[in-house]
C-alpha cells in the first residue's frame, strides 16, 4: 500500500511538472501560411486556375538562424472518394475486367510541392500524399501498389496527380510561396492543404488549412435540385422531354 505522505509526494510532483509544461514557451520556429484565396467558383466556362500559397518562418528572438535552410513541403488533398481499380485480364479472347483492388477515401486530388532538396523525408511525404483522408498513412505493397500506381497515373493524365518537387521557390531564407495549379477536372468541394517545416529531415513545425472548389449559377441549381428533390427533378426532366418532341414533331408536320 502507499502511503499517503508519499501519494501527496507524487501528486506534488505531478503537478509541477505539469505547471512546467504548461508554462513553456511556443516552438521557436513556427509557421505562418495564407492562401491567396479560400474559394474557387466554377461554372461552365471554367478552363482551370491557380491558388498561391505564401508563408514565412518565424523565429523567436532566441533563435539562430539555421546553416542549412528550411525544406518546405506542401501536401494538398481533394475530396474522398471510394476507387475499385481492376486489371483487365483477356479470357476466351474478349477482354474483361478482374477482381481488383478497393480503396478508400482516397484523395480525388493529389498534390505535392516541395522545396528543391526535399531531404530524405521524400518517401513519407509521397506515402502521405497518397493515403486516404482521415485514415493512417502506410506503404502500398505488392498488388495493391501496383493498382494504386495504374490509378494515379490515370489521375495524372488530368493534371489531379501532381508531384513537383522544387515547386516550392524561398524567396528568402524565411519566406516561400507555392502555386497550386487546379486543372478545369478539379471536382468540387473541400481541400485540405498541409504544410510542413523540416530542417535536416526534423519535423519542425506543421500548419492545415483547406479551400472549397465550389460550383455556382444555372448548373448548380440544377444539380442540387436533382439530389435534393429527384422525383420532382424526374418528373420535370421527363415533362420536357415530352413537350420538346411534341413541339418538334409538330414543327416536322408543318414543314
């Protein structure tokens, strides 16, 4: 049994390490980022655009300036989606689909920038780059890998599949900025973008933030309309359907 003057002794103790804790200081290098928008509208005629991302390193006073500069990388992810990937296989010489791979929420959009020297964290950042949202990033092997290389490169013949290394420019020793290019396929909704401080392959410091590919005008309406009221949404799609070949037909008769 413990005795009570040494369980005080170990809660005194407990409670002045935490004090400590609680009293340091922040990270002495620490990030500050901005994108230079957080919306991006999409309509019809939407060809494609770039967001900058800017950012700084701030040091406290205590701090001495790094000998070997800062890596910078930027990670940017789109809306989840649930993928099966299946290799084609030929049988009875008519080409089918075989049983595939199915992965999970992974990113619609993929993006990775980093500072020209990168340092040996490169693999995990790629790893993270891939990993679904919200779920433990870890390395694809065998089969799967393979499925998921076939699906990145298909997203890569859209410019979704991104990987720039030296994307990101230090305009200082401290400041640096990025361009994320989003291509006119860029699917609508939530971006995560996470950036990441390294010196020597060290985690330094890690900032998030995200930004919304939003659609907007006629099209919009009509898309919302046909997830939120689908009878409605069919009943009208099939009521124009009628009356323009009504029309068309009648417009036939008379010529």
């Amino acid at each position: 049994m413990v005795r009570p003057r040494l369980l005080l002794g170990l809660i005194g103790l407990a409670c002045l390490l935490a004090s400590v804790l609680l009293a340091r200081p922040g990270a002495a290098e620490e990030l500050v980022v901005d994108l230079s928008t957080d919306t991006i509208p999409i309509a019809s005629d939407f060809s494609g655009t770039s967001i900058a991302l800017f950012g700084v390193v701030e040091r406290d006073a205590q701090t001495v300036a790094r000998g070997g500069g800062y890596e910078i990388a930027v990670i940017v992810r789109g809306p989840p989606n649930d993928v099966l990937v299946q290799r084609k296989t030929r049988r009875f010489g008519i080409w089918v689909n075989a049983e595939g791979e199915r992965f999970r929420r992974v990113p619609s959009f993929s993006g990775l920038f980093t500072t020209p020297d990168p340092g040996p964290q490169l693999e995990s950042l790629m790893i993270e780059a891939d990993a679904p949202l919200g779920l433990a990033a870890k390395r694809l092997e065998g089969e799967r890998a393979l499925l998921f290389q076939a699906y990145a490169s298909k997203l890569a013949e859209d410019d979704l599949y991104v990987r720039d290394i030296g994307g990101v420019e230090m305009l200082t020793d401290r400041f640096f900025r990025t361009l994320i290019p989003l291509p006119d396929l860029a699917p609508d909704g939530r971006y995560v973008v996470d950036v990441l401080l390294f010196v020597g392959g060290v985690l330094l410091d890690r900032h998030e933030m995200s930004f919304n590919v939003d659609k907007f005008g006629f099209e919009q309406k009509v898309y919302a309309a046909s997830h939120e009221q689908p009878l409605l949404y069919g009943f009208l799609v099939v009521t124009l359907a009628l009356v323009t070949g009504y029309v068309g037909g009648v417009v036939f008769r008379r010529n």
